[in-house]
C-alpha cells in the first residue's frame, strides 16, 4: 500500500483555512494513488486553541466540520486530529475516516506537559483498553483505545506524546504484534537539534515493535510562538522510507513511500545515524519560517526595525533578508509575494501590531521600486524599513554597521537622533526634582530614558505603514533584566527573545561567512554594548554583566537542569578548576539577584519563537514569581 504523511501549516479555529488545506492534502494524496493519508494532530482545530479546548462549542464545532470532510474520503482513507468533548472533558482524538465515513476515533493517552505544553490543562488522557461511543444527529462511532485495519492492513496510534514515553507503557507496547503499521499525527514543536530525537524515535520504535511506523508533523509558526517543521518520517523495521525537507514554506507538503507489508523485511541490524544537525541553518530556517507565518496571519505589511547596528538587531535584519530569500528560493518570486499578503497595494485591513488599542484600517502607498536593486532586495525594500536613532554616546562604528547592513540587504534606511527628546524629559524631572541629573548619581535612569525614548517614533513608524515592530531583545539579557521596559523591549514580536547571545554572536558570523552578509564585518568586529554611557566609559555588555558563556551556563544550570545556586556554583568549579571561585561566586549571585529582580520584565516581553530546547518566557516554558525571596537564604550560604 503506498501511504502518506501531509505537514500542514494551520491557523487556530480557522476553519476554512484550515479545511482547504487538509482538501489539499487529500486531493494531491489522491492523485498520487495514496491508499492511507495521516494528517497532523489536532489539525482540524490548530494545536493551540488553548483555554478554547475546554469550552463546548470548540470541540462540537469540530465534530460538525469533520463532517465536511466526509465526502472528500472517497477511494482513500484518512487521519484527520481534533478534539472531542464528552462529559465535560475534552479528549485530544484522531479520527479515521474511509470512503465518506468515520471509522472511529483513537484517543491519545498521555499527555505533553513540559516545556512549553501544558495538555493537561486542557485535555483528559484515554485510559488504556477502554472504548465508548460518540454521537452526531443520530450516527455514532466508536472512541478510545482502537486499532483499524484497511485493505488487510492493521494499524494502531500513538497520538505525538504517546511515542516519547516509555517502551514498556507506550501503546506500541500492547500494539506490537496485533498491528502492522501504528500511525503517529504530530504537533512536535521545533528546537535546534530535535529532529535527531525525532528520527531515533521512530526508526527505534519500527525496530523494537516490528512494524511500519508513519510520522506527520504539523508545519510553520501556527499562532505566534511555536514553529513546527512538518517532519514526516516513514519507517520499516529500523529502515527509513521516507524523510522529508524540515520547515517549508509550502502550506501543505505531501510525502509518500510505497510498503509491501505482504512482503517480509528483517529488521535492520542498527539505526543508520543522520548527519551531524547544523543549528545555525536550522535556526535561520525556523526564524524564516517563523517571521513568515507571523507577517501573513496577522495580515502586517510588512516590518520595522530599529537598527542599532548592534549583534541583536543586526541579526534581526538579516532573519527578514533571509525569511525572503528562503520563501523566494522554494516558493518562486510571485507566490512568496501572493502568501504573504504584504503586496496587494489595494487591500484595506487591521494590522495586529500589538501596539494597544485597535488598529485602525488603512491603504498603505505602494513603495516604488529603487533602482539597481535585485529582485529579492526590492521585496526586503518593501516588507522591511530601519531607522537608526542615534545620540551623543552613540560611535560611527554602530551607524557604518547599521546604514551598510540596511542597504546591502535592500531595507529603507532612516536615521534620526533623539538627544532633543532626551534633554527634554531630563530637563523636565530636574525642574520637578530641584536637582541635577549626572551620571554619578543616576546612572541607570539616565541609561534607560535613551532606550525609552527611542520607542515612541520608531512605534509611529510602524503604525503609519501598518507594519510590526520587532523587538531586539535576547535570552540572556531576558534572564537578567537587560533591557529597557518600554524602550528596547517595545515591538510587536520579539523573534530572538528565546536565543541566547553567546550564539547569537557565533551566528553572525556564520552567516557572514556562509550566507555572505559581508556588511556584516562591521558588527562581528565590536564588542556587544548598549552605548547608553558616555563613549570615554567604553560600556561593554560583559563588564556590565559577566562573560555571555558563563552567563549563560549559569541560566542553563539553573533553570533547565534545575539546580541550586550552591550546587551551580559547585558545578562551575568542578567544570573550570582554574577559575577563581571568588569570582564565580560573585558572577553566580550577581545572576540570581538579577534574575529575581526581573521577572516582572520578562512577563511583559513581546511575543517570541521557541527556537532552542528551552527559553525563559513565563508564557511558553518558565514560570517564575514575580515577588519571592529572591534566593536571599541560598545566595547567603554561598
């Protein structure tokens, strides 16, 4: 039988877009002669309905469009996700659908709640071996722990979760030996390196259960955080069928691999390894990606971005340049143009910009074309504008960095200083304080009303071309409070709020190397600095802070490997017993007292993409109190 996978890239209860791309799927599985499709998880719906889940009218809303699937069946079976509500409890469910009816319902059994899932919260897991029955206007199907069989072949599910659980309580356990396929729809979140995981677990689960095992990922950024890469897998006894290209930009991406399960097939003495992951190129394909999805579902037209000429917005430029090479690269010239949206010169609609308050509709004036540009550089001239906001302690070294950046990419370029605003504002609290402002005796107020003040214009220039605003910020200056509410913090999205420095730094310089950002030199050859201080301080990030590495160790340390401060401490000594432990200690604290400190600011980040195994969002992976003891007692003990 051939049998397929289909990544769909889906929107939360979009019910007509989301339909017409599982139309899609069948209609290409069916011209390819598919005789078994699974589509993702929950991909009726969208993954991330959240709190929806748990209403009555989302899940019997998606029990009444399934059955607008119904007729699209004929000749081909299909795994369609959605969630089922009985008895006040929602169930997280794949329905088998053949010929124009529905064979039942498998409903998954354990559920994701780590990291940034929390299904608990919304779903009930399926007890094992137990059935009931579900109803609609008079038919009924059976619910719960099924296999199927279809042209002679059985299959069974393991419902995403499922399959990361252990061997001997997983359902491939009681499945092995009654089935000959188990069928797996997904809604696996990406992380640098995770497709390695993915495929050890499926090429092992094939091998250990002896049978055919079929993986489908949903695809792209469904509803602002998370980015799936719509992996599909297909494997035979430890042998891969079937592996697919990760993070397309395609809305539905269709793989297939013929079995002949009539035919044995030993079981593979070991599990061929991938290469070697690249996470700079999978990270740059995740934030394309990414910035993509985000740009269309919010129906934007296009980004803006304060271009400090530092590495964090520098990094930020180059992820649109390449969001548009990549969409170009896979999707051709005019349909990147018709799916984002961005380039129908005639078209009224509300931006989500995230800027408070409703948006108001506006026709945007069409961009007119600079001359010599190249045809992807006229689509970054129109969908990215930058300005560089200087003040006297800014250096020509960031505005060479920021100006030859923005135009070797093809961005509209504005720079502009702020020092009028900035003395305005000082001059009115020294008139309400009676007193002088300096720098001995207000030195981080003085800092931040630079970074404050910069928001205001740069946000009006978002609003006036009905465009998002990114945001800069990163994961390590996220941990200890970094940044400035209200100032470098203010954007729309946040694509790099998940990534620590330390790489972000690497990355640039891979991708001055490897993608040839040559403008990029400039930033590659500085020291990361806010220039908030007057230039004879000569402030550098890490005299403010501490080492980015060891900056980031700490945060690892703490916060994904759990420990605490004196077992980190320990840790750091034993890992470089070189180093003075006078000053790890001081660096250990001086992370603890501000990550304590500032949590209330990482409660108010804008929306960012989970684009390592974890990140520090309260949203999306780590939850923290805002008022604690702020680690007193155990920084003491050190």
């Amino acid at each position: 039988m051939r049998i397929a996978g289909a990544a769909l890239n889906q929107i939360p209860f979009d019910w007509a877009h989301n339909i017409q791309n599982i139309s899609t799927a069948i209609e290409q599985a069916k011209s390819e002669g598919v005789g078994l499709l699974c589509l993702p998880e929950l991909c009726l719906t969208g993954y991330n309905c959240e709190d929806l889940f748990l209403s009555d009218w989302l899940p019997a809303s998606a029990l009444a469009h399934l059955q607008k699937i119904r007729p699209l069946t004929e000749g081909i079976c299909v795994v369609v996700g959605l969630p089922v509500r009985l008895a006040h409890r929602t169930y997280n469910t794949a329905a088998v659908l053949r010929d124009g009816q529905i064979l039942g319902f498998a409903a998954k059994q354990f559920l994701a709640n780590d990291g940034v899932h929390y299904e608990t919260r919304f779903f009930a897991p399926w007890p094992a071996g137990e059935t009931t029955t579900v109803t609609l206007e008079g038919e009924s199907w059976p619910l719960g722990d099924l296999t199927f069989e279809h042209l002679g072949v059985r299959f069974g599910f393991e419902i995403c979760e499922d399959a990361w659980r252990a061997d001997d309580v997983r359902p491939a356990c009681r499945l092995a030996g009654k089935v000959d396929l188990i069928i797996n729809p997904s809604a696996s979140h990406f992380a640098m390196s995770k497709t390695d995981l993915r495929y050890k677990l499926v090429l092992n689960a094939s091998r250990k259960f002896a049978c055919t095992y079929l993986y489908a990922n949903l695809l792209g950024n469904e509803a602002g955080r998370i980015i799936y890469d719509g992996e599909i897998l297909i494997a035979r006894n430890g042998h891969l069928l079937k592996r697919n290209q990760l993070l397309s930009f395609k809305a539905v991406d269709l793989e297939w691999a013929d079995v002949d399960f009539a035919t044995p097939l030993a079981v593979a003495d070991v599990i061929v390894p991938l290469p070697e992951p690249d996470e700079y190129r999978e990270l740059n394909q995740a934030m394309s990606l990414g910035l993509f999805d985000y740009l269309r579902k919010a129906r934007s037209r296009g980004f803006v971005l304060s271009l400090s000429g530092g590495a964090d917005s520098c990094f930020c430029a180059v992820g649109v340049a390449e969001m548009v090479r990549l969409g170009v690269e896979e999707l051709g010239v005019e349909e990147f143009k018709r799916r984002s949206g961005a380039f129908d010169e005639a078209k009224k609609d509300v931006v989500q910009t995230g800027a408070g308050g409703p948006a108001e509709q506006v026709v945007v004036e069409p961009v007119a074309p600079t001359p010599s540009l190249t045809a992807n550089q006229e689509l970054v001239n129109h969908l990215l504008t930058c300005a560089y906001q200087g003040t006297v302690n800014s250096s020509d070294d960031t505005f060479n960095s920021a100006k030859e950046l923005a135009e070797s990419i093809g961005a509209r370029f504005f720079d502009w200083t702020i020092d009028d605003e900035v003395r305005g504002y000082v001059g009115k609290i020294e008139g309400a304080l009676g007193r002088e402002l300096t720098w001995q005796t207000d030195d981080l107020a003085l800092q931040n009303i630079q970074a404050r003040v910069r928001a205001p214009g740069i946000w009006l220039l978002a609003n006036v071309q009905n465009c998002l605003l990114l945001t800069t910020s990163n994961r390590s200056e996220a941990s200890v409070g970094y940044c400035t509410m209200d100032g470098d913090t203010a954007g729309s999205i946040s694509p790099i709020a998940g990534v620590d420095k330390y790489f972000v730094k690497k990355w640039l310089c891979w991708a001055e190397t490897e993608l040839g950002y040559a403008a990029l030199r400039h930033v590659n050859a500085l020291q990361p600095t806010a220039e908030l201080r007057p230039l004879a301080d000569n402030q550098t990030d890490e005299r403010d802070l501490m080492p980015y590495p060891l900056l980031n160790r700490i945060e690892r340390l703490a916060f994904y490997d759990r420990l605490a401060p004196a077992a980190v401490l320990a840790q750091l000594v034993a890992e470089d017993p070189h180093a003075d432990p006078d000053q790890l200690r001081t660096y250990v604290r001086r992370f603890y007292t501000l990550w304590s400190r500032n949590q209330w600011k990482r409660e108010r980040y804008a929306p960012s993409f989970h684009l390592d195994d974890y990140n520090v969002d309260p949203r999306s992976w780590l939850r923290f109190p805002i008022l604690s003891g702020g680690f007193g007692e155990e920084l003491a003990g050190l």
